[in-house]
C-alpha cells in the first residue's frame, strides 16, 4: 500500500475518523492529481505524502462530526480543494458551492471533481464579490490573508450559518474582536493550531 493511504489508516483513529477501503482509494486518486497539478499552481507547499494524509486530509475531515446530512457549505478559498474535496469524497451527501478567486486553481477544482465523480459549484472569484449562497455551513482553511479578512467574512456569512474555520490564536482574537461565540477544538498532534467553530 502507498505511503499516503497508509498514512490516513494509521492516523485516522487519532481524528476520531473511521474511513472506508473505498474512500481512501479515492483519497489517494485525489492526492495523485494534486500532486501533478501541484509544480504548476502551487496548489499547497510541497510536503510528504505522510503529512498531506495528517495535516491536510485528516485535519480537513475534522469537519464531518458538525455536518448533518445533506449540508450545504460555502467553502471559501478552496485552493486545492482544502478541506472541502476531502469531505465530499467521504460524504457525498454534502452540497458545496467552492469559491475560489483564482481562475487557474478553479480549472483545477473542476477536474479534480469531475475525475472523482463529485458535482460541486465552483465560483472563481473572491467571495466578497459573490451573492452568499442558500448554505448553512461557511468553511474557510487557507484563505490569502485570512485573518485581514475575517470581519469582512463573518458580515459575508448567510444569516444563522456555523462557519468552521481553521487557525491559531490569531484568529481567535480576531473572532472575539468580532463579539462572535465560538468553540474551539485542538487539532490532533498540534499545539497552536484549532478548528473553529462560529455561530454567525
């Protein structure tokens, strides 16, 4: 078996997450394609496939516990299609509309779900020029200049919507400052890094 599915068996346990045979195939087929799309659009910073399977599959699949059934997400910088792509490929239940500004990390968004069989929306522009989708869940990862723009995502959000954002203690402050209530959880062999849990 590959590093990066064993990777995901070994650890999986450790994120309170029990993966399917099959879902980890398509984890691993998704991982294939970003990293040959990687060396073009930079889609993330070149790491092991180890630690793609801990700190950005796993850590994405966090999200999972706080979706019901059939959730819709507005999934806000999608990049490489972290943490949304991760969460479709397990539950294909979920609804997502992705938006992303970057027009060729877009096109890579498109093929990455048309090769795993997901039928997604894709928005390629920054979110503070879109129409904030019918969504009950707003997930951002890796946002450029996330924490600038945190106020301006929280007013963004669809009324009475959860967003589930990953950060550290920057961003805590930044969502006190916004007199938002929030949780906060660890995430699993961090000590600085939490997902976040926003009741806009």
């Amino acid at each position: 078996m590959d590093r990066f599915a064993q990777a995901l068996i070994s650890n999986m346990g450790s994120f309170d997450l029990e993966l399917s045979r099959e879902t980890v195939t398509q984890l691993a087929g998704y991982y294939s394609l970003l990293t040959r799309w990687n060396d073009r659009l930079h889609l993330v910073a070149p790491c092991s496939p180890e630690e793609f399977a801990t700190r950005h599959v796993l850590e994405s699949l966090m999200l999972l516990k706080y979706l019901p059934q059939n959730a819709k997400i507005a999934d806000i910088g999608s990049g490489g299609g972290l943490p949304i792509i991760p969460c479709v490929i397990a539950r294909p239940d979920l609804e997502a509309t992705l938006i992303e500004s970057s027009q060729k990390k877009a096109v890579f968004l498109r093929e990455a779900l048309n090769t795993l069989g997901r039928v997604s929306t894709i928005i390629a522009r920054p979110f503070e020029e879109v129409e904030p989708p019918a969504a009950s869940f707003v997930t951002c990862r890796a946002l450029d200049q996330f924490v600038n723009k945190v106020s301006a995502l929280i007013d963004w959000a669809p009324g009475g919507s959860t967003l589930l954002l990953f950060g550290g203690e920057t961003l805590a402050e930044q969502l006190r400052r916004a007199n938002v209530n929030f949780e906060q959880s660890l995430i699993p062999g961090s000590e600085k890094r939490f997902l976040f849990l926003a009741v806009d």
